[in-house]
C-alpha cells in the first residue's frame, strides 16, 4: 500500500453530535482521512480533536442531546454542505479507499486545474478533498469524466 496522503488547508470545523456518535465519527476520520487524536481542552463534555500533522482540524464535541440535529432526508446536514480538504497523494487516496471499500464519487472542477474527491463521514457530512489536476492527470485517468466508485 502507498504512503497515505496529506491534507492541507483548513483550521477546523466542529461537530456537535450525541455522545454515540463520537467513536464511529473518530473513527472514520482517523482510519479513512489519516487524522490522529490529541491534545484537547479539559471541556466538560466528552470528545475528541483530530489532528492533521500538529493542527487540530477536526472538533467532535459530545454534547448533542439525543434527536437534536437529526439528519433528514433532503439535507442530511442541514444547510452545511461539506468541508473541504486541500490534499496531495491523489493514486495513493484512491488506493487507499478502494482498500477500505469507501464509496466515493470523483470529478474535475470545470475551468480550474483542480480535480476532487468527494465521500461521506458517518454522520452523512459530505467531504471533499481536492488535488492537483497534474496529479489526476499523472494518476493516467486525463478524460475529466465523473465517475463514482
């Protein structure tokens, strides 16, 4: 297997969900992104910050009530859409999902050198990581085609 990719690009984003949720969510992020767990506050609800090289990116904060914030079918996340991670290691990314049997959709950015990859967490949350079109290209898949894996 490669060398896992990096993410770049982001301070953080937090999410507020049941105390349940908070080991599939750590989980996910860690196992499928990379992230590692560290050094959070002493708040007084339980959680985790998952951290991208020294920075913690990702706030899972425990302290939903059970029911708040449930996902409906038509905007699973409310009016948040999805966040977005600038990454490198585009083959090494799809390698490394096909391997965890992730479903993801993939597809260029129209009129920008960028290519993407989007998947959902857990707790349907939609992200997105972006690459280098060179790297698409250099991944030898240039014909800019949506696919979905």
């Amino acid at each position: 297997m490669s060398a896992m990719p990096q993410l770049h690009h982001i301070d953080h984003f937090t999410l507020r969900v049941h105390p349940r949720e908070l080991a599939p969510l750590r989980d996910f992020y860690a196992t499928v992104l990379g992230l590692h767990e560290g050094w959070r506050p002493a708040f007084d609800f339980p959680g985790h910050w998952l951290y991208a090289a020294d920075r913690p990116v990702v706030h899972l904060a425990g302290n939903a009530p059970a029911g708040e914030g449930a996902a409906d079918a038509a905007l699973p996340t409310g009016k948040f859409n999805h966040v977005s991670f600038r990454s490198t290691g585009l083959a090494a990314m799809r390698e490394h999902l096909r391997a965890l049997g992730v479903t993801w959709r993939e597809a260029p950015v129209p009129g920008a050198p960028l290519h993407q990859i989007f998947l959902h967490d857990p707790a349907g949350l939609k992200v997105e990581l972006t690459f280098d079109q060179a790297e698409f290209e250099a991944a030898g898949v240039a014909d800019g085609i949506e696919r979905d894996y």
